[in-house]
C-alpha cells in the first residue's frame, strides 16, 4: 500500500516556521523529517514518523507554491490564492531574504553573474551551506540588484519598499547590492578577518557620503555609484604629500595636537610612550598611505582595492605597532582636524567628506 | 422583460504574460449573458489593463436571470491568428435577485482557466434592475432564498416550516458527446462547467416555484448534488425544507422599531425582547417561538403541493394518519395528511419543535444506469428516488413516527451501477411550525415533558416495539420510556441533557468482490450491502460502548462501490445522554474455552476492553450521577451490565435495509473470538487510536461540553488517494482502510497542534474508489479552539449574554449534570457574569495561535497594510464562533473542473490537487467578498472527483463547493459600536427608520 496524494489546504495557510526554516536551509524532505524527529517534535504531540514526514512534505510543496510570489513581496498581500495573515506575510518574506554571513562573505563584491552562480557548489563545500539555500541566496541578490539598479530614490528606502523587509535587512541588502555595483575586493586573504557587518558599516558610510545621493536625492543609481566629481576632487588632496612643507607641519601638527599637556588622554597616550613614538615615526608613511588612497579612487580598478589597501597601508602598520582602538581614533581625530589649520591647505570640504568616512571605517575594521 | 441586468468591466490585474516577444498583453473581455455578447476595447500591452468599460446592460426574463450565469471572458487580442483566451468567470447572479441578499457583486474575481487555473484577477461591477411582475403563471420564483445550512439560519425565524422540496434535471454530459472527440480539453471542460451552471440555475428556480406554490419563501437546508453518471447522462438533484422566514433585527436599538416593511407580522416585539441581554433563553435567533408569533399562513396552500409535483407522480399518496395512531404516544400531526413525504433536511431545530426521536431510518437501492433518452422526462430517476423516499416513509411509520429529519440523499457510481441511499431520523414533531391550528394536545403533552429528555422518549407503543429493544424510564424525568441507544442523523438538540464531552466515532468496512457486469454486478452489490450496514451497525455499537457512551448524532454512512470492492464509513458523534441507561461494558468469551492459554488470552483482551472503556469515561468526562433507584423508588430495571450484539439481523430487503436500534433479544450477549469476524471487531476496537491530549473531534455541528469557543477557527480540506497492492484479503482491506482513516486523523491532529485546546468540528469524511485499487478519502472540517478555564456555572448567563454561544449551551444540562451545590451560582447578579465574560474574551484573545483567530475586527478587515485582499472565514459549521450573522448574501454554489496535461511539471498529483483546491478556496473567498460578505458558512466540498494518468502525465479534476455567503461582526464590536455597524450594515432597517 502507498499514499499516492497527499494534500492538506487550510482556508488560512498553515506554515510551520520550523518547517520553513528547514526549507529555506536546503533540507531535503527526508533530511528534514530526521531533524524534526530529533528537535522531539514527535513525543511532544504523539505522532509518528509517517505523519511527520506527511505534514513535512505537505508544507514543502506549501512553501514552493509560494515561492514565486516571494520574489515579488507586494504580490503576496494581493494575491488571491493563499490566505496569509499580514504578521506571517511579514515573518515568510523576512525569512526568505535572510542570509547567512558566512555565505555573503564569499559573494561579497563579485558580480552576481551566471559565472558567480556555477561556482556556488564552491561555496557550498566551503561554507557547508547547502548549494540550494547558497542559490536562494544569491538569487535574492541578485533579484534586489536588478529591481533597484532601475529605480530613483534612496537605495534602502527603495529596497524596503519593494521587498518589503524590515530595516536593518534592507540595509544590509542595500550593502550587497552596492558592494557588488562597485566591485569591492573583499575575498583577500588580508581581508578574512574582516565580517559582513563590518564591511556593510562601511558600505553604509560610503552610501551616506561618497555617493551622488549624499549630494542630490534624485536621481538614478545616486546611492550605487560613487560620485564621480567627488573622486576627481579628491586628487587634490595629494598636496598633502607631495608639499614637503605641507607634510612637516601637518606631522607636527599632529603631534602637538596629541601631546597637548591639557588633554588628558593625550596624557594617557603619552603615557604609552612606545606607541607615541611608533606614531611619530610613521606618520608621513600612514600619511602617504591614506592620501594616496583617495587620489586613487577615480581609478575604477583602485575603488575595487579600497579595503585592501586601508588595510595594508594603514592597518597593517598600526597593528604592528600595537595600536589600540583608542590611539587609532585620537590619531585619525587629530589628523584629521590639524589639516583644516594647515596655512596652505584649501580643501576642506573635501577633506572632512573623506576623512570622515575613513575614519569611521578604519575604527570598524580596527580589531583582530 | 421583467429584469435589466448591468456588468461594468473595471480593471484587470496579474494578467500572465500572452506575447513572448514583448513580455506582455493585449487583453479585452467579453460579457456574454445568454445569446448576447458585448465586448470591451482592447487594453493594449499591460498586464494591469485599465478597461473602465460603459456598463453592458442586458434586457431579461427574470426565469434567464436565475437560469443563466453572466460569463466573463478575458481574452488577448492577436492581429493575425485567433485571441487567445487567458480565461473566464462564471458570475451566479442569483443573490442579486434577492432583495434581502446582496446588492452588487463588484470586486476582484480571479480569472480561471481549466487548464491553467487562476490567471490574474478581473475586477467587475454587477447590478440587477428587476421590475415587478405580476405574471401569475411565472416561471421563475425569484426572490425565494436559498440557504445550505441545515438549521433556522441566524437572523431569521421560522414562521412555518412547509416540508420537503425535491427536484432533478437531466443532460447529456459533455464530456461524453461526439464532438468531445474533436474539440480542445478545455473547450470540453468549459462546456460542463458551463452546463452545470446552467442545470444548478434551473435547478434553483424550479425549486423556488415549488416553495412558492407551497406558500414559502425560502429553502433551508438545500442539498444539491451531481450524479455523473458518465455515458449515460448527468443528473443534477436537488433537495430542501421549504420554509417561510421572517428576517430579525438583530439591534437592540431598532427593538421600538418594529419593521414595518413586512406588515402581517405585528407581533415582533417578543423576539426583540428575548435577544435583549440578560433575558432567559436568548439563545440566538432561533429563538423559542412563541404562538403569537405566528402569522396565519393559510395551509390549503400546503396542499397544493401535490399538484406541484410536476413530474413525481406515483399515486402513492400517504394514507390518512388513521393507522398512525396505533403507533402514536399523541395524535399525528394533521401535516401528515397533505405531506407526501413529511421530510425536513434540517438538522437542527427550534427549540420546541422536535418532539421525540425513533432512530435511524435508512434505504438504498442497487440500480443499472440507462442512457437518458429525453433530458426534459427524468422520470426514471425520479422513480427511483420515489421508491426510497417511499420505503424511508414506511421505516419511519414503523418506529411510529410520522416525520423524517436530518434527511439526506446520496449516491455512488461505478461504470453502469449505481447506488441511491437515503437516510433520515424518524421523528415526531410539534405541529406549531406546520399551522396554526389549535395547539392544545401538543401544549399539553409538552408542559409535562422537561426539554432535556423529552426527545428521547419512544413515540412507539411500548407494547408493540417495531423490534426487540431494551427500554426503561427516562434517567431524567423518570416518567417515560427510553431505549437503550438513540441512533440519529441530526445534530444534537441545544436543550439536550448530556454528560461529559462527545467524540467522533467511526465504523469503516471494506469488502471485497467479483469483478461482474451488468445485472450480475448488480445482484452481487445488492446482496453484499446488507452485510455491509449491518457489520458497520456492530462496529458502531461496540466503538460507542467502548467509549462509555449511548448515542450517536449526526449519523453518516456512505457505500461507496468499486470494480472490485465495496467500502462503507459511518462517521457519527457518540455523546452520553443524562436521559438514557448507561451502556454496558463489552464481555468477550471463547466458544470452546478448552486450555489455559486460550483463556488467558480471553482475560487479557477482556481487561484492555475494560481498561479502555474506564479510560475513555475519564477522558469525554463522563460520571453519570449515581443512579439512586431505591430512594426514588422508580421501577428502573437493572442496568444491565454488557451490550448484547445480535448476529443474526435479518434484514428487510436485499435492496433496502433498515437501520434501527434492535440489539438482540433480551439474553446476554457473548462476543465469541472463535468468530474471525469478532476477532476483527475487537481488533478494530482497540486500534482506534485516542485523540491527542488537548484534541475533540466530532462530526456535528457543536461538540457538547465545550461552550467558550475562541474566535480562532480554521477550515481545512485534506484528500488522500492510497494505492493498494492487488490480492487482499477482507481482513486486510479493512485494516488497511481502517490505518488509512486512522492516520489521516492523525495528520490533522498534528497540523492543528498550534491550536490546542482545539475541537475538529464537522467533520466531515467522503470515500470514493477512483479506480480499481484506489480508495480516495476526502475530509472537510473546521477547527475551532476554546479556552481550557470553562467557566462552568457562570457559563449559564454568559451564554446568555453571548447569543450564538448560548444558542450551543445544553442550558439545561446545567442542573442536571452539575452537583447541586453548584447550582446557586447560576442566580449569580448579571454584572458579575458580565465581569466573568468580559474576562474570557480578553484570555481568548491571546490565547489564540492561529492567524485566523487573530481577533482582527471588521474595521481592520478592511484596511490592513494596504491590501486589497479582505479576509474571508470558511466555516462548515452554520455559525462563526463570537460573532454574530447580521445578514445572509445568498447562496454559493460552484462548479470547477481542472485539467493538466504537464502533471510532473506541476507537482506530481499532490501538487496539482493542492493547487487546485487552494484555487477553489480563493474563488469562493473572492465571490463572497465581491457580494460584500466576509464570511462562509455551512460550507461543503460535496464533489471531488479526481481522475489521474501519470503514464499520459495527465490529470483532471471535478470540484463542487457550496455554502452561505454572510456578514458577521465580532460580538464585542457589537457591543461597543452598535450604532456604526447598524448604519454600516443594514440598509434595510434604516430604510424603514
């Protein structure tokens, strides 16, 4: 005797969030049965393997009809065929865009290409995600990019709206989205330490500063690509290096900013002598470093190094030096400022829409 | 030209992409109501087509009107080969013709293709003019209003219930025409649904003249069904319980102002009174009637009945009710005399009207199908159903009974045989509903009986019992007689007397047979049948003693015949009832008690059956207070200890057997496992699996002993198709089927886990032999949650308060059941019960897992987060928990056919199906959201036909649904915000303002 048909419909649908959860991570039926079994869910409602298995098989085909409505959010609270309350409708589609960091992390700055997606069973193997929740993954990457690579506005606000998911997902899509736009290099050995909430802080950063829409809201692609003049003007800002004059005393700025008897945790920093020292040897290479950094940026090729070379040019050097996060953000702070009185100096706007997101950056991804 | 009917195409939404080379679509539609077709321009590349059409009016008899379905087809426009068409929507716009029921249908109505099922979403507005007419000999019985639920419906009461209403149409079935060979599937498929449209439309108005002859205007109860009876036709038949309604206002507020838009019915004031808060007995609208309250219906217009019966003549008109008598504890109800065929399809009464109950009455028939040569002279059907109706007549006049209620017809088809079953309870009823005639032996005879017991006292004469029975005095009233066991197909009256909880008992039967043709087929199924009842009649039995238990309510059997075996399911709810003796328990014995080990075995099957029947009386609760003979000093007999199962039942007919409540003759019975038959009845008996902790089932309407229902309630369809390996053996089969039913309770039970304490009510199982070694079981429920702190004494007055509660609350169990120190409690001041009330809801509130129980309001029905998508409830049941019923919108009754020819790319037969049902439930949420309800009750899934061929990757499936559209409020809304949702909902009252 087999069951050939099996169907269960309720007028509100029934999805178990357990089950979905199952589904979502790639399970096969049989796979999740066996989980399911072992969470106890058996003993606690006196039923068998049988009817585990039916009721796993049931909310399956429940959940790929849904499906296709899932990648288009707004269709599912007009949709006729299944009756969802709002609150389910909220959690199903918060769920099936969720995405394990583990797996950005690999993705992160590639194109969302054919190419990327055959090498998923890569990533699969690598991150011991099943290669179909690895595909949902990219797929809603994917899906997100091409929905709002078209549309005006803010870049989170237009993936909330449209995928309707709830803010903090839709920042973190909106980092993918313009991580992938721009090509950012994060797959460097240098660069594992490194998590996805790491780089989408700055991606946030970026977003909020480097982009057209920090400057003017409306219009296309403003959050996803950088703006161009910005870039261009950045260049300029090589005067910091290449001015002798400029270099000493901006170093000497610096360190009297730092070790200004009245501040009391220059005092403390003082203190570390060791550290102080490091600093003052290095300055003009850590100087070198960030401003080279940003006279790049026009450089498609070198936006994509962005993160490589902050960590290898700036970084690198102070972790060696056994910088804390506290010297890190003095150092930045007082750079930063100590420019704006430099006599000769004229690019302040500039200066202070580049340093601050440097600095915020940097501080981020300042730990081990 | 007595109506102008008006459709204005909106807008569509969702269209699916017809040109690939542009990813989108040209659509237009086309209107089409009888012969005439109006078209729509063409909405060029959208799949949002904005259309705003001119409204298409159509000038109609109003008999079209109620024939017809208005049929709207989408189409893509193509400048060089045919349009496509992307789909259609059969719109029945018979709730329009009503002037209580709704007054435009306008929304978004999926657009449903049979092959690819739903394919966007049309929206549309459509309005009815209809003109008086004063045309005596009209065909057409507009404004007669249908209802599937089989009790008073809500906001009405009965004024007069006029009986039985019966009619069937004939076709030919198009899927069996020649040009079916050369059409397309789905111009074949649209051709039935069409047809079927059609036949039920006909159907609905020849019933409707039929009530309008008999002085109705209503059918309650009405019971529509297809026989696809392949080669040889299709027949669709209809059953119902004519009746003449009066609408209530439901508003306390409107109680000073009586509606005067119904003039002869001066006397509302009563039933205003009684739905006032606090008032005893406001149990919902069927409320006790009172005798003012009835207008005088003129009977002669009862008898003209006969003569309406255009095509049922048989001349078999019941003799007086002379003979009658001899049976009678009173004087027949004069209705006897001018009903041919005293049936009620009702199965829940106003309290008062069921006087006594008989038992079970049942009749089937074995019959070859013949090609329909003349669809317009279905006398062959209507003979066969004659003679059932017939012999159900003569069964219920045997158990001294002059009325049949609960009734119901069905039948099972396999190739050229067919078999009509028809089952009932014998009853004697109150002649107040019938007439108004004089009143005084019935008044008499009811001032005596307490309403708790009085349905259980035997209408026959005690010294002439139509079969052996056991009977002994009422437990309750200790004045009358009572059977042991009360089998009946109705629900279980409100007033009842019941202990503890009830469950849903099921007998299951498989048998195998010959494979055979033709008339040998026949004999060999007409002489298996009585076997079959009367086997699933023993399981019953000992499955309801197991349980501790002595009656079943809602008694359903179904036969289902196959090529090569019949199948039988009695489903029923086994309640204890106060008034009846306490079962015995079950004693097993060996024939030949020869050596130890045999008698060992005996002695452990013996100890489970009692450990089992102790266990089960804790479970459902039932501590039947101590039967104190010798201080009352009654003439009880001894309760006797063991059921007594009586092996040699002879049956009337090999055609028709009869059901009935014998149980052998007065020696002790002894189930002998020698007998392999017992062997496998005790074997059935001990598998049935317990429900789950925290579960009830049953199969009526109400589960007695649970009253404070949450308002989270969630309907569910669930079909399994099982494949049976070739060779069985009977016993086999059976176990097989039997695991089958069993598992697929099981299923649902842990679906439903989130909404424990939760009860499956109405449930409701169909089985069917698709193919040879296919058994297909098909179940309908709802499953509703309560709250576990039962607010047991309070329970009275707030029931009283909370109407459709209360209309479920065996008020009068109270005293029985409880001890009565417990009593004083239900003298409790108002306020304190409110407080109790109030504290309830607000617990149900949060306890509530399910979505659908969110307690979400009306208002926010209306605009949550922006959608456009309304929320609809689906309940089998007649009444949605903690809501109230404000108005009926008409009947619901569709017919859908589904079709695929890329079954693996849908998802095997299990994705294809669930799809389609999901489909069926959004088409029917979308209809009734469109005629401004949110609601579905009485809702049932009364075909589902499905046919597979996985070689050909094909599949097609037929589904026929069916319920009431209505508006409810939530109860606390009621309360709170009765001037809005008064103006908000009733036109008519404020009419009359």
């Amino acid at each position: 005797m087999s069951v050939e048909l099996d169907v269960f419909v309720g007028n509100t649908t029934i999805m178990d969030k357990e089950v979905y959860q199952l589904w979502l991570n790639g399970y096969t039926v049989n796979d999740a049965v066996k989980v399911r079994i072992e969470g106890g869910v058996m003993e606690e409602c006196e039923a068998s393997a049988e009817v585990l298995l039916s009721d796993t098989m049931d909310q399956y085909r429940t959940f790929q009809m849904c499906e296709r409505l899932l990648h288009h959010p707004a269709k599912l609270a007009n949709q006729l065929l299944f009756q969802i309350p709002p609150d389910r409708q909220a959690m199903l589609i918060e769920r099936y865009y969720a995405f394990d960091d583990s797996f950005v992390r690999e993705v992160l700055g590639k194109k969302l290409s054919k190419g990327t997606k055959k090498d998923l069973d890569d990533v699969s193997t690598k991150t011991g995600i099943t290669l179909k929740s690895c595909r949902r993954q990219f797929d809603n990457f994917k899906r997100v990019f091409k929905v709002v690579e078209e549309l005006k506005g803010p870049l989170v606000e237009n993936i909330r709206q449209h995928f309707l998911l709830p803010d903090q997902l839709a920042r973190d899509y909106a980092a993918i989205v313009f991580f992938a736009n721009n090509r950012f290099e994060t797959g460097k050995k240098k660069l594992q330490y490194l998590t996805f909430q790491d780089f989408a802080f700055c991606a946030g950063q970026l977003i909020n500063n480097w982009t057209l829409g920090a400057v003017d809201n409306m219009m296309e692609d403003m959050d996803v690509d950088l703006d161009k003049e910005f870039l261009q003007d950045l260049k300029d800002l090589k005067i910091l290096i290449t001015d002798k004059d400029l270099l000493d005393q901006h170093k000497s700025r610096v360190n009297n900013e730092t070790s200004h008897p009245l501040s009391l945790v220059c005092n403390a920093l003082r203190g570390k002598t060791n550290v102080f020292n490091e600093m003052e040897a290095n300055f003009k290479n850590l100087s070198r470093g960030l401003v080279n950094i940003a006279a790049k940026l026009i450089n498609a090729k070198d936006v994509r190094d962005f993160f490589i070379d902050l960590v290898e040019k700036f970084i690198e050097p102070c972790r060696s030096d056994k910088w804390t996060s506290i010297d890190m953000n003095l150092y930045l702070t007082h750079y930063t400022n100590s420019a704006h009185i430099l006599d000769t100096f004229k690019h302040h706007a500039v200066w202070t829409r580049y340093m601050g997101v440097i600095k915020s950056c940097i501080l981020r991804m300042y730990h081990d | 030209m007595p109506g102008k009917l008006k459709a204005k195409i909106v807008a569509g939404r969702h269209l699916p992409v017809m040109d690939r080379a542009s990813d989108l679509t040209d659509a237009f539609v086309e209107v089409k109501f009888g012969n005439t077709t109006f078209k729509t321009d063409v909405y060029p590349k959208s799949l949002n087509p904005q259309w705003n059409s001119e409204w298409f009016k159509f000038e109609v008899d109003d008999e079209d009107l109620q024939d017809e379905p208005l049929q709207i087809t989408v189409l893509d426009h193509d400048t060089y080969s045919a349009n496509d068409a992307i789909g259609k929507v059969y719109i029945d716009i018979d709730p329009l013709l009503c002037s209580e029921a709704a007054t435009v249908i306008s929304g978004w109505l999926p657009i449903y293709d049979t092959i690819h099922g739903i394919r966007g979403e049309i929206n549309v507005l459509v309005k009815v003019d209809l003109f008086n007419d004063l045309n005596r000999f009209r065909q057409s019985s507009c404004g007669v209003k249908f209802f599937c639920t089989t009790s008073i419906p809500r906001c009405y009461r009965a004024v007069m219930v006029h009986g039985f209403v019966e009619e069937l149409v004939v076709n030919e079935d198009p899927e069996y025409q020649w040009i079916d060979r050369i059409r397309t599937p789905r111009a074949s498929n649209e051709a039935r649904q069409r047809l079927i449209f059609l036949m039920s439309g006909e159907l609905q108005r020849k019933i409707g003249l039929k009530v309008l002859e008999m002085g109705g205007n209503a059918v309650v109860g009405y019971l529509q069904c297809f026989d696809l009876e392949g080669e040889s036709g299709l027949v669709v038949r209809a059953i119902g319980t004519a009746c003449t309604l009066e609408k209530i206002s439901t508003f306390p507020a409107t109680a000073t102002h009586p509606n005067n838009s119904s003039p002869s019915k001066d006397m509302k004031e009563p039933g205003f009174g009684e739905e006032a808060p606090g008032v005893p007995l406001s149990s919902g609208p069927p409320t006790p009637l009172r005798a003012q309250t009835f207008s005088s219906f003129s009977p002669s217009k009862s008898y003209s009945r006969q003569s309406s019966s255009s095509d049922t003549e048989l001349s078999l008109t019941p003799k007086t009710g002379g003979h009658l008598c001899h049976f009678c504890m009173i004087p027949p109800s004069p209705f006897c005399v001018f009903q041919e065929y005293p049936f009620f399809t009702l199965t829940a009464f106003p309290p008062g009207f069921l006087l006594h109950v008989g038992g079970v009455v049942s009749a089937r028939s074995v019959k070859l199908l013949d090609r329909i040569h003349n669809p317009d002279e279905p006398e062959t059907r209507d003979a066969w159903w004659e003679e059932i109706r017939q012999e159900i007549k003569s069964h219920a006049k045997a158990l001294g009974c002059h009325a049949v209620v609960g009734y119901s017809e069905s039948t099972s088809i396999c190739e050229e045989v067919c078999i009509l079953s028809a089952s009932g309870t014998a009853a004697v009823l109150s002649s107040r509903f019938m007439q108004d005639g004089p009143l005084d032996t019935e008044h008499r005879f009811e001032e005596v009986v307490s309403p708790g017991c009085g349905f259980c006292h035997i209408p026959y004469d005690e010294l002439n019992i139509p079969f052996p029975a056991q009977l002994t005095y009422c437990y309750c009233c200790r004045r009358y007689k009572v059977p042991d066991v009360l089998f009946t197909t109705i629900d279980l009256p409100t007033e009842a007397n019941v202990t503890g909880k009830g469950c849903l008992i099921q007998a299951r039967l498989c048998r195998t047979k010959k494979k055979a043709q033709g008339e040998g087929n026949a004999t060999a199924i007409s002489s298996l049948l009585p076997f079959l009842e009367y086997e699933l009649h023993t399981q019953l039995m000992n499955k309801l003693k197991l349980r501790g238990m002595n009656a079943l309510f809602g008694l359903r059997i179904q036969i289902s015949v196959g090529e090569t075996m019949l199948l039988g399911l009695a489903s029923a709810t086994g309640v204890y009832l106060t008034a009846l003796p306490s079962p015995g328990g079950i004693q097993i014995a060996g024939k030949t008690p020869s050596d130890i080990t045999y008698e060992q075995h005996i002695s452990t099957m013996q100890k489970k059956i009692n450990d089992t029947i102790d266990k089960n009386k804790e479970l459902y609760e039932i501590n039947p207070p101590e039967v104190v003979e010798e201080i009352i000093g009654s003439p009880i007999p001894e309760p006797r200890q063991r059921s007594r199962l009586f092996r040699s039942h002879s049956e009337s007919s090999d055609e028709v057997s009869e059901l009935d409540l014998s149980h052998g003759k007065k020696d002790a019975f002894v189930l002998e496992i020698d007998d392999t038959d017992a062997v496998e009845d005790i074997h059935a008996l001990l598998t049935d699996s317990p429900t789950p902790a925290g579960f009830y089932s049953c199969n009526t309407e109400i589960m007695p002993g649970i009253q404070n229902w949450t308002s989270a309630i969630q309907m569910f369809t669930s079909v399994r198709v099982f494949r049976l390996n070739a060779n069985l053996t009977n016993q086999g089969l059976n176990k097989i089927f039997s695991d089958l039913c069993e598992n697929l309770l099981k299923s649902l039970y842990f679906k439903l886990r989130s909404m424990v304490p939760c009860c499956l009510c109405h449930l409701n199982f169909t089985v069917a032999i698709p193919e040879d070694e296919l058994i297909q079981v098909a179940v309908t429920a709802v499953a509703m949650s309560f709250d576990k702190e039962q607010p047991l004494e309070n329970g009275k007055q707030s029931g009283e308060k909370t109407l459709i509660k209360g209309k479920h609350r065996p008020l009068k169990a109270m005293s029985g059941i409880f001890p009565p120190h417990l009593s004083f409690l239900s003298s409790l001041s108002p306020s304190l019960s409110l407080a109790l009330l109030l504290s309830t809801a607000s617990s149900l509130e949060k306890a509530s897992p399910l979505p659908e129980g969110r307690s979400r309001s009306l208002r926010s029905n209306r605009s949550y987060s922006g959608s456009s998508v309304a929320v609809v409830k689906m309940t089998p049941l007649s009444f949605i928990p903690g809501a109230k019923i404000i108005k009926y919108l008409g009947i619901i009754n569709m017919f859908f056919i589904r079709e695929t020819s890329s079954l693996r790319e849908e998802g095997g037969v299990s994705g294809f199906l669930h799809t389609f049902i999901a489909e069926v439930f959004a088409m029917v949420r979308a209809h009734v959201a469109a005629l401004g309800g949110n609601a579905v009750v009485s809702y049932s899934m009364k075909e589902c036909v499905f046919m597979e061929n996985p070689n050909k990757n094909q599949a097609q499936c037929l589904i026929n649904v069916s319920g009431d559209a209505v508006i409810f409020v939530r109860e606390s809304e009621l309360e709170s915000t009765s001037v809005q949702t008064q103006s908000a909902t009733t036109h008519t009252s404020n009419a009359t303002l």
